[in-house]
C-alpha cells in the first residue's frame, strides 16, 4: 500500500513538472530566437530535456515499483537507478551539446554575434524563477520516497534554474557591450550540466553495486540491535543500497544456553525492530551465534 502511494505522489510531481517544462520550453525558444541570444536558446534546449527526463522518470518508477516475481524474487529496485543513469546520459549529452555549440560561437567574428534583446532577459528571469520552484517541489518527494531517479529529475530542474542564472548573466554582459559574454554563459551552463550529469551517474552506480549504507544508517541498526538483552556482541553487520532500499544481514551472538526456540525469538524480535525502526530496510536476515568469552 505504501508503495503504491510513493508511486502515485511520483507520478502526480512528474506530470505537473511535464506541463511546466513544456510551457516553459516554448517560452523560452520564442525568446531566444526573437531575442537573438544562443544562451537563451541553450536554456530552452535543457528545459526541453526535462520533459523527456520526466518521462524517463515517469517509466522507471512504475517498474521499480513492481511486485516480485519468479524471475525477480528479490523485486524490481533497481530498475529506478537504470532511469537515473539513463537520465545522467541523456543531462551529459545535452550539455557537451550546449558547451560545443557555445564554444564555437565564442570564436567567431565579433562583429557576428548579435546583441540579445530585452525579451530574453525576461526570459531568464521568469525561467530561475519557475524551475527554482520545481526542484524544491520535486526534491521534497523524493527525500521522503528515497527515490534516486525522482531526485535526480530534480537536481534537473536546479541545474536548469542554474543555467538560466547563466543565460541571465550572458545576456545581460552582451547587452552591455560584451558579446561574447552570451555564448561564454552557454559554456558555463553546459558545466553545470554535466557535473550535475556525474553526479546523478555515481549515485545510481553505486545503488547498483551494492554500495554500503552510510555510517549514521548502520550505527542506527546497531543501536536497535543492542536494545536486545540478550545480544551479547555483534559479530558481523552488513548492509548494501539495493536501488531505493536496503538490506540488512546481521550475526548476533547470543548466550550459549539459550534453547533453539528462545534464540528464534530473540532473532524476530530484532528482525521486526529493524524492519520497523528503519523503513528503508526491505530485507533483515538475523543469524545467531553463540557467545564465546
């Protein structure tokens, strides 16, 4: 039930930002021609790859959230970090795009670089603005829902609000007499681009390999696990990010005189906590030992 709830409060961020970025992407083509700057029409081509982002986003949360299966008994998780790498991909291209296209144009004559007009800075304005609001209305959800590609679309919104400070800064330099300061602010949002592209990339890679939780997660496990009295040590504690959730495997020590039925207990009773406490835990295998001094 949980599940089906993260995925529609997913869905329900993504078709509003859809909308938006659509609108938004118009806008900001129109501008960019009308006002002669390539900055603004850089922008417009990043606003443009959120919409397609939005739909990668849209896909992979729907399939992660999918039961598990006999081919996939362990459930579908990482089909998520699979959109968020196809995302980094798709944020990467189109950034060596905008920074190619603005280097280029950085070395022509002068003399060929026309002057943007008002309509553009306008443009850039209302662009930080609207994709501001997006990504604090989309990462919000995605904390909560410990969603990697729903995040990763919304550090897409910030590096377009970024980008748009950028496209802001160019046109208005060039307005101001310094032309080549439009086709620079291309260059610039295209590093912004890619290093939010890496970014995203090495958080899925490592949801994918079966990275460790961090160090507050485990010493959060650990606690839970000692507020049982009859654990006497910890012998062995594991745990490993499987797409947005984690699994735990524990060896507990335990008093040697414990009958096989106690030790069971002591194991669910920890199981439970830990499934409980830390909602992100899928899966807690507990494996008892017994204390040796």
């Amino acid at each position: 039930m949980k599940e089906q709830s993260n995925e529609s409060i997913a869905l329900k961020v993504s078709l509003v930002t859809i909308i938006g970025n659509v609108i938004l992407t118009v806008f900001k083509l129109i501008a960019g021609f009308v006002g002669h700057s390539s900055a603004m029409i850089s922008d417009a081509i990043h606003s443009g790859s959120d919409v397609l982002s939005t739909l990668v986003v849209i896909v992979g949360v729907k399939l992660s959230n999918k039961k598990s299966d006999i081919e996939h008994p362990y459930g579908h998780e990482r089909l998520e970090c699979v959109a968020a790498i196809i995302l980094a991909i798709m944020l990467a291209v189109t950034g060596a795009g905008i920074g190619i296209s603005g280097i280029n144009m950085m070395f022509q004559d002068n003399t060929v670089i026309p002057v943007p007009s008002t309509i553009a800075l306008v443009a850039a304005i209302i662009s930080i603005i609207v994709k501001e609001a997006m990504y604090w209305y989309t990462y919000f959800p995605a904390k909560k829902m410990n969603s990697g590609a729903l995040l990763a679309d919304a550090w897409h919104h910030r590096s377009d609000a970024l980008s748009s400070i950028g496209s802001f800064a160019g046109i208005l330099g060039a307005q101001l007499g310094f032309k080549f300061l439009d086709p620079l602010a291309s260059v610039v949002i295209s590093l912004f681009i890619l290093k939010v592209s890496y970014d995203i990339f090495k958080d899925s890679i490592n949801k994918m390999i079966d990275k460790s939780c961090d160090k507050d997660v485990i010493q959060e496990i650990e606690d839970i696990i000692y507020r049982n009295g009859s654990v006497k040590q910890i012998d062995d504690l594991k745990t490993r990010l499987f797409g947005d959730k984690i699994y735990v495997d524990v060896e507990i020590a335990a008093d040697a005189d414990l009958t096989l039925l106690e030790s069971h207990q002591v194991a669910q009773d920890i199981h439970d906590l830990i499934e409980k406490s830390v909602p992100l835990v899928k899966h807690c295998m507990i494996h008892m030992n017994p204390y040796i001094k």
